[in-house]
C-alpha cells in the first residue's frame, strides 16, 4: 500500500484526545473497508483465465492484502453473464453441463458458473476491492482523494465507544452523518471516466495459489 493507516492520524487524533493509537488503527481499518467496500471505488481487472469441463467454481485472484468485494461485470467468450443469488436461484436450462449463462459470488472469493462448464472458455471483468485486516495502509489515490472522508468514519466509530475519555455522542453523530453522505456520494460518482482504478501494482498469479 502506498499510504499507510499513520498518515491518517492528523485527521483523527484532534478529536480523539487521550486515544491510543493501536485503537485509532482498529477503528480506521473497519472505517476504510466500509467506505471503500460500499462505495465501490477500488477496482481491479479480473484477468483472462479459463474454464474447465465438470468444474462451476474458480477462485478469483486478487492483490495482497486485499478482499474481493464486488463483481460488477463478468464476461464469457466476450459475452456478459448475468448474476444471481446462488441461494434462490430456480431458473431453467441452469442444470448439467452447457454454456454457462450466470454466475454468482460463491464463498466471498469464488465465481460459480451455472450451468456447470461443459468446456473450456475464457472469462474475465471488473471487480471491486477492499482492505484486508493485514492491510497496511490504502492506495495513494483512495488518501488523497477520500482520506478526509474516511476519517470521519473512524472519528464516528472512535467517539461512539462508551466510557472513554475521548467518548462524545455529539460529534459521533456529526461525523457518522459526513461519513455515510460522503460515502454514498463517492459512489455515485460517474466512475467511468474518473474512478475505474486497476490496480496498479502487479502480482503474480502463480504466487497467490501457493500462499506466497
């Protein structure tokens, strides 16, 4: 990550007097994966890989210490595929082996086809990200451009503890409402031309799979 969670603390330790910073962190990692899981602004490719007869799940490889949150638009043969909700999914022509024709999010890492592939293909798209709990820190332009905003969630989160010194109804309530508008406003951004992030730094497929 090219900023880490201490570039933060300028924004947060004001309001937080007598705060330590071990917990300023804490709460800053659950504010950062909130905001940037919801509003969906870290993206990534989902790389060409392929199919195999007889096999519907395929792990999706993502960057370290990152979380796949989202997939926004996955692709077979160039062809887009629609999502379900793999617990009530009851359409027809979905069973055995053939084309698939949709998919869904299978164990927050997975990408289950339906019907099951009776061949290889190729398939690919975009994703979204979040930070992982091993995360260090978040991307350059997520800081610059929402790390303000960020803060606020962890003021929020911060001052809503009961029974701290730094505990403050009043300004938990100001911050929480700047968080969530703030939030919803970076994801209602036209992201096509401006937000539609790759991720920069690359990593290598093969290391993933072995844990490396």
């Amino acid at each position: 990550m090219a900023v880490t969670w201490d570039s933060f603390y300028p924004y947060i330790q004001p309001h937080v007097p007598g705060c330590p910073e071990i917990v300023i962190q804490s709460h800053l990692q659950e504010a950062a994966a909130e905001y940037i899981g919801r509003s969906e602004l870290w993206r990534f490719d989902i790389e060409n890989d392929f199919t195999s007869k007889n096999t519907p799940d395929y792990e999706i490889d993502v960057p370290a210490n990152a979380v796949l949150e989202n997939v926004l638009v996955l692709y077979l043969n160039g062809q887009p595929l629609k999502r379900v909700t793999d617990r009530h999914f009851s359409l027809p022509n979905t069973t055995g082996n053939a084309s698939p024709s949709h998919y869904t999010i299978y164990q927050d890492t997975q990408i289950r086809f339906f019907p099951t592939p009776d061949k290889k293909y190729t398939f690919s798209g975009v994703g979204t990200l979040k930070p992982s709990l091993a995360a260090t820190g978040v991307e350059d332009f997520i800081f610059e451009t929402h790390g303000r905003s960020i803060a606020c969630g962890a003021i929020y989160k911060l001052t809503s503890v009961p029974g701290k010194e730094w505990t403050n109804p009043e300004a938990a309530m100001y911050y929480k409402g700047e968080f969530y508008r703030h939030m919803d406003e970076a994801k209602g951004r036209d992201t096509r031309r401006v937000n539609l992030r790759v991720m920069a730094q690359g990593f290598d497929k093969a290391s993933v799979r072995r844990g490396m």
